[in-house]
C-alpha cells in the first residue's frame, strides 16, 4: 500500500490536505455531505481548486469493525482511470488528527 497524501481532520468534520504523486501535487479538501438525499449518496465530497474531482463513502473494516472513510478520484490527469484511496492512520504520526491517503490499485 502507497501513500498518496496527508489531510488534516478539523473540527467542523472536513479533512484539509494535499494529494501527491509522481506526477500530481494538488491542495485538496474533504468535505462532508450535510444534505444526503438517500443513503447511497457519499458521506463527503473531494475538492481541489473550488472543483469536484471525487467522493467518499463511511466504510467499516471487516476485521477491526472500525470505520473509515473510501475515496474515488478522478481528474482529467488520471486519464481514464480512477483513484481509490482510503484515509487511515499515518504512519510514525503522533498526532490523531492526521491521516494518510492508502491507494487501494483497483484493475
């Protein structure tokens, strides 16, 4: 599993941060969905620039029955494909309120 970022959870819920790969360096915002019409629909919105570029969904981990948050990113710059990432503990982190972007490569 590769990190592809850090965000930073803030108090009123959003996490603020900045995605990066080899090839992208872009400040993104995950926002929560205050107005969820139907279950189905993500629990936050991704954003970079004032534009959409992706979505998240509330998961539980099978094993530890904790949750999580799933992301789908998709920008022009991937191409066809899109990114999944999951927000999970950083690595060497002692601060509780950072996480780190997990790519989840999905064929």
């Amino acid at each position: 599993m590769a990190t592809i970022g850090f965000v930073t959870k803030r108090d009123d819920g959003r996490y603020d941060g900045e995605l990066r790969t080899l090839s992208i360096r872009a400040d993104i915002a995950i926002l929560p969905v205050v107005d969820k019409a139907s279950a189905n629909q993500p629990d936050y919105r991704v954003v970079s620039q004032g534009i959409e570029i992706g979505a998240g969904w509330i998961r539980k981990g099978q094993t530890s029955g904790k949750e999580y948050i799933s992301l789908s990113i998709a920008a022009p710059e991937f191409g066809a494909k899109t990114l999944y990432a999951n927000l999970g503990r950083a690595a060497g982190q002692s601060d509780p309120d950072v996480y780190a972007l997990i790519w989840s490569p999905q064929e």
